[in-house]
C-alpha cells in the first residue's frame, strides 16, 4: 500500500468551551458589580406630626387660602376660575406677598395657605409642575428677601446658615403648602 492510500482521516480542529462558561460567569459577575442602578427617590416633603384626634385643626380664613385644583382630565383651576400652570406662581407670588393689601389675597405671609387639590387620576407630571411653580414662588421671595439683606442668593444665605444660624427668611416668609384629595361632594 501506499502512502497516499493510509491516509488518516482527521478530525476538524476544536475550540475547547471547556473554560467558556467560566468567562462567561465572570463577565456576569462584573457587570453586576459595576452596574450602577438609578432609585426613584421620590419627592422629598417633611410631613407635620400626625395631629392629635382630640384637637380640632386651625382654622384658616378663605382670604389667606390660595386654592389650586387639579381634577383627572388635567384642568387646573385657580380660586375655582380655569387657569394654566404657567399662571401659578403669580397668583402665589400675588397671595403670599399681599400684606392685607388686596381683600382677595392673604392678610399676611405668615398666614397665606397653598392648598393643592388633586384628583387620584390628575395626570402626575401635571401634579409635579404645579407643585414645582408653587416652590418656585417661594424661592423667588426667599432669593429677593437674601439679596436686600446682602447675599447673593437664598442658596448663599443658607450655606452661610449652616455654622448655626437661625432662618430668618423661613421666619418672615413661611412655606404653608396644603396637599390634599378633593371632597367627595366635589
């Protein structure tokens, strides 16, 4: 026989996958480890202490009672008049800055309420942007209020706040937001 009729058949060449499911564990494992996963932190509110049953609440006059309804379909009305949020913070501005000024408005800042009433089904960004106009309204008298004392900004006043200092602005200018549902009779 010849050399060329001994010809052994040979086999294709293999990759060994022996170690594949190694690498592939391992790269598992990693980026598990370095995936960062972002949390919904939500909207950050210091709630008051739960009332005692025994007390009746505050009362509060309807002139210092700024009233924002948001109902399902998304309509904002403002004192019970349609409106848009772009008009918000106005109508704060206009409320909390009043000084018994205007009879439709409150008789001082530190009684001047934002009531927000919402309905379960109020589309939320809706929710979210009024809510942000109303804080805005705030910031914008805090901001004016830091810079007739002197500072820059409300944000510089309150970094200067942290060695110890009382709130002055908070004091004069307090943040009295109302969340709420609507009357069911509504």
């Amino acid at each position: 026989m010849s050399i060329l009729a001994k010809k052994k058949k040979r086999d294709g060449a293999e990759i060994p996958t022996s170690s594949m499911a190694d690498i592939a564990f391992l790269l598992l494992i990693f980026f598990l480890v370095t995936t960062t996963i972002d949390v919904d932190t939500g909207i950050g509110m210091t709630l008051p202490p739960e009332p005692d049953e025994t007390t009746p609440p505050p009362p509060v006059s309807d002139r210092n009672m700024l009233k924002i309804l948001i109902n399902a379909q998304g309509q904002v009305l403002l004192e019970d008049l349609p409106s848009n949020v772009g008009q918000i913070r106005g109508e704060v501005l206009t409320h909390v800055q009043n000084n018994g000024a205007d009879a439709r408005y409150s008789d001082s800042p530190s009684k001047a309420v934002v009531s927000i009433k919402t309905d379960r089904l109020t589309p939320y960004n809706l929710y979210i942007q009024t809510l942000d106009e109303v804080w805005m309204a705030y910031f914008e008298i805090w901001d004016t209020e830091a810079r007739s004392l002197g500072f820059p900004s409300y944000i510089e006043y309150r970094s200067d706040l942290e060695s110890g200092g009382e709130n002055v602005i908070r004091e004069k200018w307090p943040a009295q937001v109302s969340l709420a549902e609507p009357d069911p009779g509504n």
